[in-house]
C-alpha cells in the first residue's frame, strides 16, 4: 500500500467534508494568457516592456500509463489546456506503472534527481523523501485560488510533516465488500451481513454452493494485509492500535491483535477465499469476482469503475465491513489516502511548476467527474451523479463517503518497511497453515522491537 512529524494516526475523513460538499471545486483559468500568447514573437509581453516568459520545459512524473483508463484522459486533457494556454511551457510527461515509478523514484532520489513533479505514497512511505530534503513544501501553492479548500477534511495529514504539505493526493479510498447479488441469492443469502459471525455463516452457506465465497490475490500480500487490518479495527473497538504500538501505550500482545488474528484464522478456515489464494496476483484474484466466479470482493472503492466495466456490472451491492464480536463502527473504515503528486525541491523552475500544479489540481476534479470517475475522488466534488450517468453502484459507493467517521491507515503506511514486511509475510503464512495468534503476535512483537 497504497496504498499511503509523520503521522500515523489515522486520517479523521468527516462526513461534511467528503464528495458531496457543497463547494465546487476550483475554477478554469480566464484568457488573460492571450494577449501574451499573441505577442510571443515580438519578445516582450502585451502592453508592458517586460520580456516574453522564457521556455520552460517541465518533467511530470506519473502512474497514467494506460491510454483506456479515464485517468490517463484526464491527465493528458489537463497537460494539453495548460500547454495551449502557455505556450512557453512544455509538460514533458515519463508516465509509468506503479511498480516501475517506485523503483525508479528510488534511483532518481539516490542521485538527487527528482522530476519536477513525482508521485509519492502517504506517511511512512514518503518520510525518507522529505527527511532527504527532496520534496518542495507547497503550503504557498495550496493557499492559491483556494486550493487547499477543495480537498476532503484530514486527508491533506498523510501528506504533512512538521505542518508542511509536500504532496498533493490524487485520491482517497476506502474499503468495503463488494457482493454479487445473484450468487447471494443462489446461496439463500437475503441480506448482506452486518456482523462478523453472520459473514462466516454466509462464506458457508456459500462454499455449501460452490461458490467461491471472497475473492483475493494473496500472491500480492498487501491484500490480506489490508482486509486483516479492517478486523483489527474492529477488534480494537475504533482507530489506533498500531499508533498505540508506536507510543508504547500497547505491544503486539494485545487482545485486540491476538483477537484479530483469531478471527481472520476463522473465516480462512471456514474456506472463505479461493483455492491456491497465495498464487494468485492481485489483477487474477480481482478477475474472479468480476467474471461472475466468486460471491465477494472485500477491497478499496477504487474497483468500483473496473466492476461497472466488468461481466457482472449491474449486479452488485456493496456493503460495509462488519462489527466483529460486537465491537467496531461500520462507519470507521480502512482509508487509502492515494499516491500523491509532489514537486521536487530542486527543480530549475519551482515558481513554473508550481503554478503548473496548482491548474492540474485545479481542472482533476472537473475532468474526472465529466469521465464518470468520481469515486475515489481526495477532492470535494459537487454535481448530480445519478444525472451524468453515474452506476447505481456508483452511487451507492459514494454514499458511503457521506457517512465516514474515520479509521486507520494501512500497516505499510504507518510502520517501518522492516515492520511491514514481517506483518505481509506473516498473515500471509495463514492463509498457508493455520496458526495459534499468540505465535503471530510473538513474530510481530519480535520484528517491532527489532527495527523501532
């Protein structure tokens, strides 16, 4: 993940500020580049005797690499209004998937060679960026044209350190279960569950089908990781435990912890997931929900668009995660603060790429609301989804957002890589064997005190 002073508290996301604000987000430059635009052959501007803007070439860095995804539309739109409108600025895009922009983020760093704008993760992940001296503040930037005012309440914290913002999110997600509403039906399921105990009963209920009842790819351990995590928030009766951890108030042994991990043993030994679970990548594990072969998919609200693109698309509910003996808030979720763009501190034109920036954040709302790819959204947006289109599962998803009450990060965003890599690998060994939780907590307890 996500993914995503540090903070690892987690992201207090309320309901009046989220999608449905009432503000509307940003406003379209005017045309007072034309007259500009008009004298750039004769050297100086319109109507002064300053000299023309230099050429200014740009390197935005991205993760919109696929030319079918409503993201990779909105970037280049974006790119190529500001372009005409400023015809002195070049935006020179090195668009990437994930897995390649992290790695070579990583070696542009090494040798201090940030684009001038970059995507980063949230809170742990983005620290040693800012702690190296690379990333911009951009406080400036957000207090232009109202800007800051345009995202949701909190979200803008996973991206702060000691009251400064270095980063801009693209998105903010929660997760919830997706269900397929014919395959509950054939299982005589009638209701989504709305506790833990009813969901195993319906994950047998399911299997007694032969249906596979919750689709994962577990190959990619982040997702365990994620839907453990949402147990633990529960379990723990509200957000904080892995803060606690930090602050010494609680350790590994906790009861919410060995608690969490007794119960997600249970609904792995009730069958709940696909046979071979820790094969499968995350896009295959994915694919079995959308084509129709398992009953559930318990991830974060950025597969809602895929879904309604998907076999199954008008089929499906969705549904928050539920209480789990008795204890949790449907309402607290886990959040995924999304990738983030960041301007680097050494880049030859700050001024430039942060007014770039600052349009970009600007137009992205507009633009993804007009693609039909709202959900998700780290910015508040207005307008009548149901009117432009929008899926009844669509509609559903962001109703959800009216009514978030906060919740935790995910655990790579919040511990040291260290850390995290012995969680992933620990729940992912129980989908492998099963386990006695106190071992688990005794190997997370372990590798905390080894690289706090």
């Amino acid at each position: 993940m996500a993914n995503k002073a540090l903070k690892t508290t987690a992201v207090a996301v309320t309901a009046a500020a989220l999608l449905l604000g009432a503000t509307a987000c940003g406003s379209k430059n005017d045309n007072t580049n034309n007259s500009a635009n008009n004298s750039a052959n004769t050297g100086t501007n319109a109507g002064t005797n300053q000299p023309a803007a230099e050429n200014v070439t740009i390197t935005f860095q991205n993760i919109y690499p696929d030319p079918e995804t409503p993201s990779y539309k909105m970037l280049h739109t974006i790119v190529d209004q500001y372009q005409k409108d400023h015809p002195n600025v070049k935006i020179e895009l090195d668009s990437l998937n994930t897995d390649q922009q992290k790695l070579k983020l990583k070696t542009q760093a090494a040798s201090k060679e940030v684009p001038d704008i970059t995507i980063v993760n949230p809170s742990a992940q983005m620290k040693p960026y800012v702690d190296a001296g690379l990333l911009a503040p951009l406080n400036d930037m957000l207090d232009q044209n109202g800007l800051k005012d345009t995202f949701q309440k909190g979200l803008l914290d996973s991206y702060s350190f000691d009251n400064n913002v270095y980063a801009l999110p693209d998105g903010n997600n929660i997760e919830v279960v997706y269900y397929n509403k014919d395959l509950f039906t054939q299982a005589g399921i009638s209701a989504p569950p709305t506790t833990f105990e009813d969901l195993v009963a319906d994950v047998k209920a399911l299997k007694a089908k032969n249906i596979t009842p919750i689709a994962i790819g577990e190959k990619d351990s982040w997702t365990g990781s994620f839907l453990f995590m949402n147990v633990l928030l529960r379990t723990n009766g509200g957000p904080g435990f892995l803060q606690d951890v930090l602050d010494g108030k609680k350790t590994f042994k906790d009861p919410a912890f060995t608690g969490a991990v007794s119960s997600f043993q249970d609904l792995i030994q009730a069958k709940a997931f696909p046979d071979g679970a820790t094969s499968l990548d995350y896009n295959t594990g994915g694919n079995l929900f959308k084509t129709g072969k398992a009953a559930m998919y318990i991830m974060g609200t950025w597969e809602t668009g895929a879904i309604d693109a998907s076999s199954v698309a008008g089929k499906v509910g969705v549904f928050k995660f539920p209480t789990v003996k008795g204890k949790g808030d449907p309402d607290q979720y886990m959040l995924a603060p999304g990738s983030a763009f960041a301007i680097s501190a050494n880049s030859k034109h700050l001024k430039e790429t942060k007014d770039f920036l600052n349009y970009f954040m600007t137009e992205m709302p507009k633009k993804q609301f007009e693609l039909k790819n709202a959900v998700g959204s780290g910015q508040i947006m207005t307008g009548d989804f149901k009117a432009a289109g929008y899926s009844d599962l669509a509609i559903a998803v962001l109703d959800l957002f009216k009514n978030v009450k906060g919740g935790d990060l995910a655990f790579d965003n919040t511990m040291k890589p260290a850390i995290a890599q012995a969680h992933l690998s620990s729940i992912q060994n129980m989908f492998v064997q099963k386990v006695d939780p106190a071992n688990v907590a005794n190997e997370h307890q372990s590798a905390y005190d080894s690289n706090k």
